[in-house]
C-alpha cells in the first residue's frame, strides 16, 4: 500500500538513501530541507522538495500525509560542544515546531532519526535500549531531549512514533553517501588518505583496552539503515514511543577499518598514532534485538568489506 | 557584599523564598515572572517586580546583574502528561532565550531549579547526582534537558552554574507557602483535610516494601532550601556546571506525614486507602553530600513537626 510521507533533512546523508528507498517502494515523497548541510543533488529523483526550515513546517503539512520521517538536524559533536546553543535551537526547538505541525495537520505517525549518542559512556556491551542515558555532547543531548518530547507526545496525543538509535552508519547507495565539513567520521576520513587528499589517518589511542588496543564501533551500511526506517512505518502504533539500537551487533577496531580500506583500494593508507581524545569509550556496539524483534529487520550488509567498498565508489566518484 | 539578582519565577513558592532571602542578605533582587501560575503578593517587599516573560529576558537583562536566579517554569506533573508540548515550550524553550538574553548582556553566572523529578524510578537509595537519569514525565523530562543545556553552555561560553535537585520541599516562609492548582502535593492535601476543605486524605497505596508501607519521601524545608541557593551563588565557578541534590537524607513515610498533621494541628484527619498511583517509586530520598561538601550547606529545619507547623501557619492565613 502506497503512502505519502515528508521527509525532513532528505537532502543529507542517511535521509537521502531513506527518501530514495521510499521512492523505489512505489510512495510519494516530499523532502523538505533547508540545504544548510545538505545538498539539493542528495535529494533522488522522484522525490518532490522544498527549501525551507522544519520551523515552517505548518506551511506545508496537511492530512495527506501519512507520516513523517524525521532527520534534519545538526550533528556534528565537535560543533555542539563549541555552539550548544545552534544544537538546542536547531534540532530541540525545530521538533517543537515540527511536532506542533503534525498535530495541527492531523499526522499521527513518526520515524526519528535518533543516536547511540544518547547512550554516553556504555556501562555494559552491546548497549540496550533500557541502558542509562548520559549524553556526552550538546548533540546527544539535543537528541535525548527530543526522544523524550515524543515520548511525552505519544502518550498524550495518541502519536505512534519509532526512534532509531544508529550506531556508525556508513557505506552509500546512489547517489547519497558521507561528506560532512568538516569530515570527523572514520571511513571517509581514511578515503581521502586512499584518494592522497590526506597525508595520514591519525589513530585517536592504541593503548585500549580491546584485541588491537584502537577503538571498536558498529558500522552499519546505510542501506541496511533505511530498510529498518520502512519497517518503522509498518511497526508505529498509535501511543507508543518505540526506541530501538540500529546497528549490526560486530564491532570493527580502527585498525580493522583501516586494513580493509588497504586492501578494497589497493592504496597505501599512512598511519599516525595520536593520543585518545576524550570522551571516546573503547567499545561501542549495538544490542540489535528489539529491532530484530520489534520491527523484523534483517540487516544484510553488515561485512565491512561491502561497506568500504560502496564507500570508495562514493568517494572515487564525489573526487571527480 | 551586596549583589544584583534577577530572579525568574519569584512571585512563586520557591522563588519567593529565595527572593525573601536574597533581600534580607541585603542584595538588589529583580523579580521576572509572568504570573501564570505565581502570585503578584508572592514577590517580598524590597524587591522589584517586572511583570514579563523569560522569552523577552533580552529586554532588561543587563551587565548590572551579577547572576540569574532560574525557577519560572511549569511543575506540574499531571498536567505536564496531558500537555507535554506546554513544559517543552515554556521550560525549553523559555529557557534557551534566557540563556541567549544572558550570554547577551554578558551575566555569567545562574543557579537554575532543577529537580528530582529527573531521576525517575531510583536504582537505589540514596540517591546521588551519578545515578541514571530517567525522567517518567515531560514534567521531569523539561528539567533534565535545561541541565543538559546547562551543561553544554558552561563548557562552551563559560558560564558558572549550580543546578539544584529539589526533593519533597515543603514549610512556608514569610507570605510564601505552597498553593498549586490543582494542589498535588501531601502536606498542603493533608493540611486541607485538617481545615475541613477536604473529607479525607487518599493514601495512595499501603503495600509498599517500606516499614508502614507508604510511600517515602524526603521533606526538606523551603527556608533550608533558599539558603542553599545563595550558598550556590558563592559556589559557582566560571566554566563549571555542578548538579547537587537538596534533600535531607532523612525520609518519612505518607502515614507519618498524616500522624504528624494531627499532631499539629490537633484535628482530626481521616484517611482512605486507594490503589498505588503509576509512577510512584516506594522511596525517594536524597543524598545531599555533594551539597554540604561543595556548597557547606547544613539544613537546620529537617523536623518535620516543625516543617508541617510552617505549613499550618500559612494554610490557616490564606484560608482567611
């Protein structure tokens, strides 16, 4: 059965590859974006898109809508920490807004684009749903509060939402893959190193306490990711605030990531070992089982090998 | 020496006591408060009143002021179940314009009225500032996203902060006692049977895993709280934001709160036994360690005979 959703921040990154698989289920889409970090060639054709600010978005939202998808947002850490204040206007006081437009218009169904950042310092592996929350950034932060304003707003009126709590999403499909500015995440950090746009990769801490002593993340191909943002649809139910980890369960060290980036592209990929910065927990790895459970999901692409692969298409093709 | 203070939400129970305080200490207090839910005759002579809100801070925010005392907000729980969207706006949103009004007219220094009601269901008891934080209502859920906000603004643009964790604060202090509406909370509800206003007390549950099986609570009286806020003003270091629980470590249970009101007043007050109440956590008590080691805050007033005598004394005056 087809639907008509709007998708808020569909010209970045993971919105783009969920609004292209919205597409290509047969839905009609509105992407709605302000291209304040996104970029208007992301947004997949097909796709219907205004320009504007999820603040406004009561100029657009009516009961033809089935559901909206949720991701506009800032979420660059480094950046929330030197200007909280742009993490709780945007991404805080922009779902008030949104929230109020959905209820005004009578859209009664959400998926939000939530973080394992919510989560802080793990006090266990893999993270659950029903761990502690002790963001350890204006960006976790801002998420948080907005995953506890629609727990608030389905209990109260009736909406059915799902958040989803990624883990280090990675990979690309079409014409949607990373680039952020600047670019903080791992995979496409090593890229340019295989590209020569970067001498190095630097490596935040050898002396952890895992299997090769760097840092182990759950990587996550957005592919993967997107399909579990379309079984949200089908899960959502009215009054309920569904919350569920998205990731594959397999950590990857640095080291691993790095060495399989050696071998996809056939570079040679310098190495620098830094300090730890703070604030970066050894290990961070999803317990995936409530979305397992609650929504069906089945994540297929989960071998790093793929990921770095379809990254590197991206990449070779972004470097044009 | 002397200091000017604004204090938002003054012309309320624990503003005004604050106020109160602040006047008798000898310092400049400003009172902002858009009477919603506070009472014009709430604010103590000596101080000066502007009736605003905090969104429109900006307009008489000025580098005169040496610190913002922060306490307008809306705190009730039932209600905030009901209309969530109401204590996101107002305590959220109201408060990144105080703070955007503050880092404006450069005034760098805030104790902000934070609450217990943050934790949620405790893992344990006492409970001290590293416990998780898990907010059951958007009531509780508002107060920890304004610490988290809080948190993010002293490590960015150095403000000195103190967030203060009210447990069950109760007594009455000068004109300033507790009248919600509607009225939630024990001692005043008990108080009202005493007066004759109400038949009985509904005790909420008498199975709990507590000696008498009522609910514990920790009572701390509103005068020993205002002295911790301008303890606070001492305390509070640029770059810093420190979270202290206020409570006295000392619980009573809903049966010797109504034992204690007999005992007082000398009326009779009959008692019906109802269901538990979703929600309820059998005891909550506070550690107040961090307090008294980083404040030297030393409550004086944690009888509860006397705390319930203040209590009276206000009830029977604003019955008149």
């Amino acid at each position: 059965m087809s639907g008509k959703y709007l998708v808020t921040g569909g010209a970045g990154y993971v919105g783009g590859v969920v609004a292209q698989h919205l597409v290509e289920a047969g839905h009609e889409v509105v992407v709605l974006d302000n291209l304040s970090t996104g970029f208007r060639e992301g947004v997949p054709a097909g796709a219907a898109f205004i320009e504007g600010d999820i603040r406004d978005a009561a100029q657009w939202l009516d009961d033809s809508y089935d559901a909206v998808l949720h991701f506009a947002a800032f979420s660059q850490v480094g950046e929330s920490v030197v200007k909280p204040e742009k993490y709780w206007d945007n991404n805080v006081g922009g779902t008030m807004a949104l929230l109020a437009a959905m209820r005004g218009a009578g859209v009664r169904k959400l998926v939000f684009s939530s973080t394992a950042a919510t989560y802080g310092e793990p006090v266990s592996t893999p993270i659950t749903e029903s761990d502690p929350t002790a963001p350890t950034s204006p960006y976790g932060a801002s998420k948080l509060a907005v995953d506890h304003m629609i727990t608030g707003e389905a209990a109260a009126h009736g909406l059915g939402a799902v958040s989803l709590r990624y883990f280090n999403v990675a990979g690309a499909y079409g014409s949607c893959g990373e680039r952020h500015d600047p670019e903080s995440h791992l995979i496409p950090l090593v890229l340019q190193v295989a590209l020569g746009r970067r001498e190095a990769i630097s490596v935040f801490g050898d002396d952890y306490p895992t299997p090769d002593g760097t840092c182990v993340r759950d990587y996550i191909h957005v592919a993967d990711l997107a399909e579990a943002h379309l079984l949200a649809l089908d899960a959502a139910t009215p009054g309920e605030h569904l919350i569920c980890n998205l990731g594959n369960g397999n950590g990857f060290s640095v080291r691993e990531v790095i060495e399989t980036v050696r071998k996809v592209t056939g570079h040679p990929v310098p190495e620098v070992v830094a300090g730890r910065r703070g604030g970066d927990p050894a290990v961070l790895v999803a317990s995936a089982a409530t979305a397992r459970e609650r929504l069906g999901w089945n994540p297929s692409r989960a071998d790093l090998a793929g990921i770095v692969a379809d990254a590197w298409a991206f990449a070779q093709q972004h470097a044009k």
